[in-house]
C-alpha cells in the first residue's frame, strides 16, 4: 500500500528533533528597506527555505525567530507552511531586542520547555538566510552528531577568502589542549571582527548550521557574556562551553563551500539565485522535461512540471505553477500561479496569470490571461486576446483581437474578432453570458449585463445593449448607404477640371462648396431610400 505524503513526510523525520530557524535579523548591507530573510530566491523568500528543511526533519515542535519586521515575517511563514505536513508543530517567537545570536536562541526556549511533552533530544539550530542548505547535509549532521555522541556538531566550509566569517579554530597538532578534547580537534568559533591576524589566517568558516544535544544546550546559553567586539550574545561561545567542560565537539566540512552560501549582500543573492536555478533545472531535466535552452529556462522553486512537457527559450515559470504532461511552451511565456493541463499548447510571447487550463487547450501567441480565467478543454484562445475572470467553454474559440471581461461563455462559442465585452460602467463591473454554440460575429459590442441566449447568432459590427433569446439573430447597424458615382465625380474634381474654377474663389468658399455638395447628395440618398 502506497504511503501519503503525510506519512512519508512523517517517517521521515528524526525522532525527538527540535528545530530552531534564526530569522530576526535586518540585514544592513543587503541595503534594503525589506527585511534579508524576505527577500526572494528563485522565487520564494529566503526564510522559507530553512523552514521547508526543519519540516522535512523535525518530529518535534518548530521555533522561527523573528525580529525586524515581526509581522511581515511572520504572515510570509504562516501563509507559505499552510496546509503543509507538520505546518501545525510551528511557532513563530519575538527577539524584541537584537543582541546576538545566542540571544535569539534564547527566546525560543518557551516554544520546548513547557510541560506537555517531553522536551527535544537534540537542536537542529538554522539560519534563515541559508537558501542553498540541502536537507541531505542537515541529515548527515544528525548523523555525525549521533554516531560520534556530540555535545555540539557544527557544519563548516573551507573558503580562499574567509573575510567576514566567522573562523574554525582546530587544535594544531602537538599542541596544548590542555587534556579537554578527546574526540574531535576543534577548539572554538572566533567572529571576524573578534579574530586575531593568526586566527584570520584559517581558511575553515562556520556556516551557522548546528546541531545541540537538549540536555545542553539552554544551560550553556545561560552561561554567555558579551564579552565582545559587539557586545553581543554569541551562540558560537557554546563551542568553547563544550570543550572547557570536555564534551564532544564534531564538525562536518561541506563538500561544495557554494551550499553554506549566507546571503548577507546583493551580490550573494543574485549568486545564490543562480545557483538554485541550475538546481531547479536540473531536477525537471532529470525528471523527464525537455528544455531547448536550458540556461534560458527560469523554473521557481514552487513549480511543478508534467513529464515530456518542452519548454522553448526563455520561459518563465513563477510562484505555485502546475503543468501536466506533453505540454509545449513556445518562447518568452510568462506563467504565473497557474494551472496548466496536459497537452496544452501555449504559443510565444503569451502571459497567463492565476488562471487555470484544462486539456488539450491552444493558446497564443500574445495572450495575456489576467487573474481568475478557466479555458476549457480543447478551447483556442488566439493572437492579441486579452481575458480576466472568464470562463471559456470546452471547445469554444476567441482567434482574434478581443477582450474579454467578467464573462461565462459555455462550449461551442465563437468569438468574432474585435469582440469585446464591455463590462465597466464607471463604477461597477458586470457579467456576461453567452449560451451554448453562440456564433458573435466580428466587432460586437456586448454592453453588460447581458445574457446572449444559447444557438443564437450576432451579426458583424453589432452592438448588443438587450439580452438575446435563443435561436435568434441580433443585429444593430447604421443604415448603409452607397452613393453611385461620388467617387468618380470628386476624382474629377481634384484632377484639375474644376479646381480652375475654385482657384479663384476664397478658402472658406471652397470647403463650403465641397460641404453643400455632400450635404444634398446625401440627402438625395436617404430619399431614394426611403421610397425603396
């Protein structure tokens, strides 16, 4: 029996694992009036990333830490967990004051120390500006930290240039530890503002990925100074608290230093996009999509993709999109929050936006799908179409030129081209019905509200301002009339017969010539058809 994704989610996790995700900081030099954590990877603000992997690892409750903008941060959280497996073990705590990473920790302890449950084993501790940290990393820590029966475990990464990280500082060998370390030879984690020239000399950085048996880790946070250079609590003191009381410290050195990537800056968020992009791409190439250009493909890291769906150059997927299989998108579409039916094919330089398309539907080129569109299965939306909370009925077509607002169109309708549904009045919108098999011929105005009855037919150039019974034909135009001969007698006129003539008469009694013989020949028009 195939498990949900609930209780695959649920197997998953490490029993009696508490997670911790730092997200309180403002991040100055990222130069921004938003807070660092919201700004947007691949399209999903940071923060979410490390909540996603204490999702898929922890089996006990959730702290995310917050601070500049508390209820900013918070409402992106809640709203991008919802509905999602574990999404109920979260809690959102305050750091009213910023003063230090230690500190921040500190305000999570009521979130595991209550009396309704046991409290963690272990901390995942993370920092919410850490988009590229794999959940198979977070794993291998755990492992580390189980296997060697760790105090503390900490990730680390081997830069050629460590500025503004702080610094690993190992145990060199033969060296005086003083008898305290037995299992791993790390010593401690020096800040690089705090850090001597020789201790800025190591090329080991700490990410700020932890792991922190439950037994110790609040005890030791109660034991911090600011004893520093910023006066802060430092949650990398913990490691020297460990060795000085002889537990063991372990670390595990990323393989790729690019995963422990902190997005402190504008340029390491355009370089964390790049990476997560390529990553992204990579796993619908392995999944079965084709893409012409993959470098040119931009995929968000909440889309989904059917399989043997093409993807041509410049295709941008974005925010929640879903699209099934066999579907082909032409160059430059733009998706937005939407969903995408198998074998639909979405021609060049068309944009859909929070709409849905079933089956087998065409669409393009130069569409744009505006919020709350249906197009049903096997429907054509052509060239130049422009639609918003409509629907457009299963085999119904709208090829050409037209706009299309607040409508329900059912199955078997064609949509003349120019049509447009005129559904603004200046203060209201209203809707517009058309029935089954409706033939609207090109250039028809339909004044909403009005209901166009089922099989009915509107003639070319027709303003509807009624509703139309079905089975019926609509038709309102101007009386044609053609005037027999006009244009020969006025191609006379400016050949040169006549102007010797009008060239001596003043300006204005030329155009009143010209204006009193089109006047009398149209008067002569509608009397010979009113006797007709």
């Amino acid at each position: 029996m195939k498990q949900s994704a609930e209780q695959h989610t649920t197997a998953s996790r490490i029993p009696g694992l508490g997670v911790i995700v730092m997200a309180a900081g403002l991040g100055k030099r990222m130069k921004s009036s938003q807070v660092k954590v919201l700004h947007h990877v691949a399209g999903q603000p940071m923060v979410l990333y490390a909540v996603d992997v204490a999702l898929q690892l922890a089996s006990h409750r959730i702290a995310v830490v917050v601070g500049h903008q508390s209820d900013r941060v918070r409402q992106v959280i809640e709203t991008g967990i919802a509905g999602r497996p574990g999404s109920k073990s979260v809690r959102i705590v305050e750091q009213a004051k910023q003063l230090g990473t230690g500190h921040a920790v500190m305000q999570s302890r009521p979130v595991f120390c209550d009396d309704d449950e046991a409290r963690p084993r272990n901390y995942l501790i993370l920092n919410g500006d850490t988009p590229l940290l794999k959940e198979e990393t977070a794993r291998e820590l755990l492992r580390v930290h189980q296997t060697q029966s760790a105090t503390v475990t900490i990730l680390t990464a081997m830069l050629d240039d460590p500025s503004g990280y702080g610094r690993v500082i190992r145990r060199q060998p033969g060296g005086d530890h003083q008898g305290a370390i037995t299992s791993s030879d790390v010593l401690k984690i020096v800040e690089d503002c705090d850090a001597t020239a020789v201790e800025r000399a190591a090329k080991e950085i700490n990410v700020g990925t932890y792991v922190v048996s439950g037994e110790f880790l609040f005890d030791a946070l109660d034991k911090l100074e600011p004893r520093n250079a910023q006066n802060e609590y430092y949650l990398t003191d913990i490691v020297g608290t460990a060795v000085a009381q002889g537990r063991r410290v372990a670390a595990v050195t990323l393989h790729d230093p690019e995963e422990g990537l902190g997005v402190n800056t504008r340029q390491q968020l355009a370089a964390a996009e790049q990476v997560v992009r390529q990553q992204i791409r990579e796993r619908w190439l392995e999944a079965g999509v084709t893409m012409r250009d993959p470098g040119s493909v931009w995929i968000d890291a909440g889309v989904t993709i059917g399989r043997d769906t093409v993807l041509y150059p410049h295709v941008s997927l974005e925010g929640k999109t879903m699209v099934g299989e066999g579907t082909t998108i032409r160059s430059g579409v733009r998706v937005t929050d939407c969903m995408i039916g198998d074998r639909v094919e979405i021609l060049d330089f068309s944009v859909l936006s929070e709409s849905d398309v079933d089956d087998d539907a065409h669409l393009g080129p130069f569409v744009h799908l505006r919020p709350g569109v249906v197009i049903r299965r096997k429907a054509k939306v052509g060239n130049f179409v422009e639609m918003k909370k409509t629907e457009l009925g299963e085999g119904s077509k709208a090829n050409h030129l037209s706009y299309l607002g607040d409508a329900t169109i059912a199955e078997g309708v064609n949509i003349g081209a120019g049509t447009i549904t005129c559904n603004y009045d200046g203060a209201r919108k209203h809707r517009t019905v058309i029935g089954k098999n409706v033939f609207l011929g090109s250039d028809t105005q339909l004044i909403a509200p009005v209901t166009i009855g089922e099989g009915s037919v509107v003639a070319a150039g027709t303003t509807v301002t009624q509703d139309v019974p079905a089975d019926s034909l609509a038709i309102a135009r101007v009386l044609q009339v053609n005037r027999v001969g006009w244009v020969a007698k006025r191609r006379v006129l400016l050949a040169g017969s006549a102007p010797s003539r009008d060239s001596a008469r003043a300006p204005g009694e030329q155009t009143k010539l010209k204006t009193d013989n089109t006047s009398s020949n149209v008067k002569k028009g509608r009397a010979k058809s009113s006797k007709r």
